[in-house]
C-alpha cells in the first residue's frame, strides 16, 4: 500500500541522515549542527511550498497543530542527536524507533480502526527493537560518553517526540495541505532551535566545514518528514509512521558496516522481528 511505501521511504532515507549525525555528533556541540540541518531542510522546501500551492486550503486548526508538530519535531531531533552524542547506533537507534506503538494507541484515540493484526505485526517490531536495546546492555563501555541509561533516555524523548511530531502532522495535513504543513512545522522547528542557540551564546562557525554534510542530511531528513507528513491523506496514514521506524535497525546495519560499530548475534535476531513485523503490515495492508 501507498502509505507503508512513503514510510519505508523515509525509513531509508532516516538511516543515511542518523549515520552521519552519529558521526559529526562525537564531541562536537550540538546546536549548531541542529541549526544547519533544519535551515538547509527549511531552505529545500520553501521553493516547493510555494510553487506547489495548497495555501487556501490551510485552516485555524491546521495553522496550529502544524505548529505544534514543529515544537515536537524540534524536541525530537535534538534528544535524537543528545543521545548519540553519548551512545553508539546500536543503543540509541532502536530506542528511537520505539515509536509505533505510540503511533497506533494515537490512532485508536482518533477513533481509526486497528486491527488484532495490526497490534500483532507492531508488537513483532517492538519487540525486536527491545531484544536489540537489551542487547547492548553487555557492550563493553568503549563508544559512550555517557552510560547507557542516560543514552536511552534521550532517545525515549525522541522517540516521544518523533510520535506527536507525526501524528499532529498527519491531523494537519487532512485539515489543510501537505507543504504548507510541513512548511509550518519546519519554520516552527528552526525557530525552537534558533532560540536555544541565542539562549546558549552559541556560534556556526565551528560547523562551517561541515556545512556542505550537513545540509545534505537536512534535505534527506526533510524530505523523510515529507513523506510521512504527506501520508496523512491516505489510507492507513498510521502505516506510514509505523514503517518509519525501520530507520533504527537499518541505521544499526549501516553503523556495523560503515562505523564498524558490532552487532551482536542476538541483536540479529531483533533485527528479524522488525523486518518480520514490517512485512506484515504490508500484507493486512493488502
């Protein structure tokens, strides 16, 4: 179905920005890379939006939820790159993708229909995503510059935030339209940000070598959010969401193979479940 593929999409596409946060986050301060990211991402779809129209169509309701999907995302992206700051993929990406149970108890809230399969097939990915969390609890400390525990809690907030930031999004976008939204939340998300830069006295300047990677990773993850964001007209939109969050095992694959971060064989098989748990809603998907 149309809605898994735009959140498998964007699954993809979240695993390639998360290897490189993991990367340029490593001792460096956070902020500025927050600021650069969503600027460029911001920057990307100004163009779009406004050639592509759909500004009429945008209510009170969606002005304002649009606004606080960006509030969400702008805590979630900064607990995502908080928390890899301080832990490896490995510990930090399946935590972040813990979010589709969240996703399906908002839906059930909206009065959308879930099926026992649906529970069944998410539940096959949360549980793999908690086999390969518990996994990394016997890693050697090597990796953290925090323990665990705090690692994980960073990422919990993400997690958090990654589900409101889609849900609200998706409830905006059937009260109005897809760019405008997406446009809103990311101005809202840069302006959050923004705000704790000055807040901290803090500089772009550190980053100014980085700023090519670090544009690109700002219009891969805009484009990810789009994908989800532009679901929220179609059938199932919470499939979208649900499938998004494959980002965290295949972000663990690209770690393992590019950062050479291990994964241990028990983590393969929560890896499996995710997989399993994603191909099954695609087939009650139909």
């Amino acid at each position: 179905m149309l809605a898994l593929s735009f959140g498998l999409g964007a699954a993809l596409l979240w695993a390639v920005h998360d290897l490189l946060a993991r990367k340029l986050s490593q001792g460096a301060p956070l902020l500025p890379i927050l600021t650069v990211v969503l600027a460029a991402g911001t920057l990307g779809l100004v163009p779009v939006a406004l050639m592509t129209g759909g500004w009429a169509a945008m209510t009170g309701p969606a002005w304002g939820l649009a606004a606080l999907s960006g509030l969400a995302f702008g805590g979630a992206i900064g607990g995502l790159y908080k928390a890899f700051s301080l832990a490896p993929v490995r510990v930090v990406s399946p935590v972040v993708g813990a979010y589709p149970l969240l996703i399906l108890l908002i839906a059930v809230a909206q009065g959308r229909s879930v099926t026992g399969g649906d529970w069944l097939a998410v539940l096959a990915i949360v549980v793999g995503i908690a086999i390969v969390a518990v996994a990394a609890r016997d890693d050697a400390p090597e990796g953290y510059a925090s323990s665990p525990g705090v690692a994980i809690g960073w990422g919990a907030l993400a997690a958090i935030g990654f589900a409101a930031t889609f849900a609200l999004g998706q409830e905006a976008t059937r009260l109005g339209s897809e760019l405008p939204v997406m446009l809103a939340g990311r101005l809202v998300a840069l302006a959050f940000i923004l705000g704790l830069l000055f807040w901290h006295k803090g500089s772009l300047a550190p980053q100014r070598g980085h700023f090519g990677v670090l544009g690109l990773m700002g219009l891969v993850d805009a484009l990810a959010l789009g994908l989800v964001t532009a679901s929220g007209g179609l059938p199932q939109a919470e499939y979208a969401s649900v499938a998004s969050s494959l980002f965290g095992v295949v972000t663990v694959l690209l770690a393992a193979w590019f950062l050479k971060e291990r994964v241990r064989p028990i983590q393969g098989l929560g890896i499996a479940c995710v997989f399993g748990g994603i191909a099954a809603l695609g087939l009650l998907g139909g």
